[in-house]
C-alpha cells in the first residue's frame, strides 16, 4: 500500500528476521513514472497512466508539471489523466526537491519553451552536479545558466540546434535531457553513448510515436514531431524489488516472489552479479508491458560466493550498490567494485556514506575512490545508525539489519518513501518485524 513520505516512521527498530516468505508487488517503476507525466504533457492530447508510483520524488515532478499549465487529474493515488499541450510560464521556481531525473529532464524540455523558467530544489538536490545535463544543452545554444553549476538552474528562451553527443559516460539523465531538447531542435540529434544506459526515454518517445533511431550505441531523433497521448500501465521497479531480492538472499530460510518486475536488460545488472555470486534466482511469467519487458522474480535463500564488478556492469546497477554491499558482506571470499565513481554524486557520497554506517554495525569495508573491498562472511552487530535522507541508504541499512545480531536503531527511515512508500509495511508482510513507537508494523 502505498503512503506519503509524512506517514513513514522517522525511527525505525529492526531485529534479527525470521525467513521471509510470501508473494508481494513493489511500487511503480520511479524512472518511468517520471517519464509518463514529462512526457504526456507535451503530448497533443489526453494520456492514461495506470501503477503510477506515487512517492516522494514523482510527486514532486507531478506537482512542477501542474505548475506549467499541464491538468492532471488524480483517480486514486496511482492512477492519473494528463491533458497534454502547451507547456505555460510557471509563477514561481519549479520546485524538484530531491528529484535529480526530474530536474535534469526537464531542463532538457524547458530549454526549447518560449518562456523563461528556473527550476530548483531541496539542498541535497542543490549538491548535485547539473553541469553533465548543462554542457550539451548550452552547445545546442540552451540559454541555461547555474551558480557552479548546481541547482537553481535559470533558462531563458533559445533557437535550439541539433548536436551530434558522445556522452563522456553513460548516463540516462544525461543522453534524456539532449533528446528532450532536441524535440524542439533545429535539425536532427545524434547521441553517441559508451556503454548500456536506461533506455526508459527512448522506448517511451518510441511509444508516444516520435521517430527515434538507434543504430548500435547511436541514437538518432528527428525534430518537429508530435507526440502522440498514451495509455500506459507502469511496471514494477526493479530498483526497489532489489531490496528484497538480497533481504530474501541473505535471511536464511527465505523464500519470496515479487510479481510483475520491469526487467529492461539496462537497469538488471544486479541480478547477473548475483547469479554469479550463487543465488538462487528465477524470472517466471516473462512478457511486456508498457513497451518494457517484464516477469516475476522468484528469489530463495542461498550461500554467496565474492565477485569483481566493473566496466559496463557497473552502469546497469548503479542504483543497487547501497544493498549490494549488504550481499557483498554476507558472502565467502573477496568482493572488489570499481569503476563506480557516480556513487559519489548521487543523494549523497553512497560509497562514504554505506561504507560509514554500515561500519557501525561492525562491518569491514575498503574504500576506493571509485568502489570497495569486502572480504566475507561478515558478522553484524545491531547499532544506531541514519539513512542520511538517502532512500537507498535507509532501505539497505534496514536488509542489513534483518541478518545483525540484536537491535538496530534505524534514524531518518523516513526518506525511504522518496522511491518505496510502504517499504517497511512489506518487509514486515514478508515476516520481519520492525518497530515503531513500541508496536509492530
């Protein structure tokens, strides 16, 4: 069931748990239902969105769409009609609070509008680098301009040109902001990438019948083509199923299914790794849904072995690494990650941040200036420690603690709801129980 962020628990006490058992839907996939409200705005006409997930991050790119002129009307939490059209002058800052992909991608829209707008954020968000979405915008002549380049992000109105982009890294925000611009664009827009980046962009303008290419690692958009509304149902998200994959992983006895996952091959990096680590994982029930494929994943506990992660891997779990390093110190032998840099430039430093709390449960780690060494098996030991306003910090910490010896005190849980609203209300479904105020959830 989901919830808003003020409903979730601030502080959190987690128990050693029993096996987890039983069949459970995550929430919407984050990336797409961004996409679905972005885009369906620009769409000429009324679009459908069905599984929408309603959290902390998407609400907050719902509520600057509105602020553009956009009607949306909401039939129940996850449900929503998008009147699309003409995008108007917002009356004040477009507030993104901490929604690094809706910011980034509307800056890609907003920079071919005829009206100015500045678009800005929670402090964690100003953190953030916007000058990989900043650099191509401005050479496709972008009137987008940053105090060093962090947020509030102020646009002006500009003739757009098509560029030809090879992105420096592998980036969906990234290759999704040039791509928006390019709608608006002059000519056409070519996009070089170097590794597997999300996709969830092009599939959907795919859908919403712009005419987009792609030729190997080439993306090719055309512009001056209109958007066609959509009736799509948002799949399930793999990044918040993945909690639950290595909680079920790592909790002996455990055996779970979680239904109806989008399993698009950029984002399941880490189901390969943990393959290869030894779980014990099979997709059931596989089809397609919302031009995304899709199955359910059935997950049993399993003894894991280390393994190296790097290169073009890396790319398609970046968002995993927090619970990854959870698996990582449950399993015999050496795991090394490198080439994971960008974990330093997300919500917060994740490789600081994991590598310090999780040490307070008396976790091992090595940090690297782009990774860490884990040697396992790793005991744990219950502790006081803080998700940062981090949800994939917080929702790690709390797998980590389903498998430390006696109680830990989970601070700032909360911010779990900016992607998972009802996270702790599911673990305690699947047989954990944590603690609030002295009663079970």
């Amino acid at each position: 069931m989901s919830k808003n962020a003020q409903s979730e628990p601030e502080t959190l006490i987690l128990n050693p748990s029993a096996p987890l058992r039983g069949v459970v839907t995550v929430p919407g996939d984050k990336s797409i239902s961004h996409r679905s409200v972005l885009f369906s705005a620009l769409a000429d006409g009324v679009s459908h969105v069905h599984g929408w997930l309603a959290a902390g991050d998407t609400e907050a790119t719902l509520s600057c769409v509105q602020a553009l002129g956009v009607k949306i009307e909401r039939h129940d939490a996850h449900t929503l009609t998008v009147h699309g059209g003409k995008l108007q002058k917002p009356a004040a800052p477009l507030n993104f609070v901490n929604a690094g992909t809706g910011i980034r991608l509307a800056a890609g829209i907003l920079a071919g509008q005829p009206f100015e707008s500045t678009l800005d954020g929670s402090a964690q968000l100003r953190r953030r680098p916007m000058k990989r979405i900043i650099h191509p915008l401005q050479m496709m002549g972008a009137n987008i301009n940053a105090i060093d380049n962090r947020a509030p992000l102020h646009i002006k109105p500009a003739h757009l040109r098509g560029i030809r982009y090879a992105l420096p890294v592998a980036s969906a925000q990234v290759k999704s902001a040039v791509l928006l611009a390019g709608l608006f664009a002059s000519n056409a827009t070519m996009i070089e990438e170097p590794g597997p980046a999300r996709d969830h962009t092009e599939r959907m303008l795919a859908a919403l019948g712009v005419d987009i290419v792609r030729d190997g690692r080439r993306i090719i958009l055309n512009p001056g083509q209109t958007l066609h509304p959509i009736d799509i149902t948002v799949p399930a998200d793999f990044s918040s199923a993945a909690f639950l994959i290595v909680a079920a992983t790592i909790v002996p006895d455990s055996a779970i299914t979680i239904t109806n996952v989008n399993l698009n091959p950029t984002r399941t990096g880490l189901l390969d790794v943990l393959l290869e680590m030894g779980a014990d994982i099979e997709v059931l029930n596989e089809s397609e849904q919302a031009g995304e494929p899709v199955g359910d994943i059935r997950v049993r506990h399993a003894a894991l072995t280390g393994v190296e992660v790097g290169g073009e891997t890396v790319v398609r779990m970046i968002d995993e690494f927090p619970v990854f390093m959870v698996a990582a110190l449950c399993a015999e032998g050496q795991t090394i990650v490198r080439d994971a840099e960008e974990l330093r430039v997300k919500e917060t430093d994740r490789l600081a941040v994991m590598t310090q709390e999780l040490s307070k449960l008396g976790a091992q780690i090595t940090e690297t200036p782009d990774g860490f060494h884990i040697v396992g098996v790793q005991s744990l030991v219950g502790a006081h420690v803080d998700g940062h306003d981090d949800h994939r910090v917080a929702m790690s910490l709390a797998v980590a603690s389903l498998v430390a010896q006696g109680e830990t005190i989970l601070h700032d849980a909360r911010c779990a709801a900016d992607s998972f609203p009802g996270f702790y209300e599911t673990l305690a479904q699947l047989g954990a129980q944590p603690v609030v105020g002295g009663e079970n959830l």
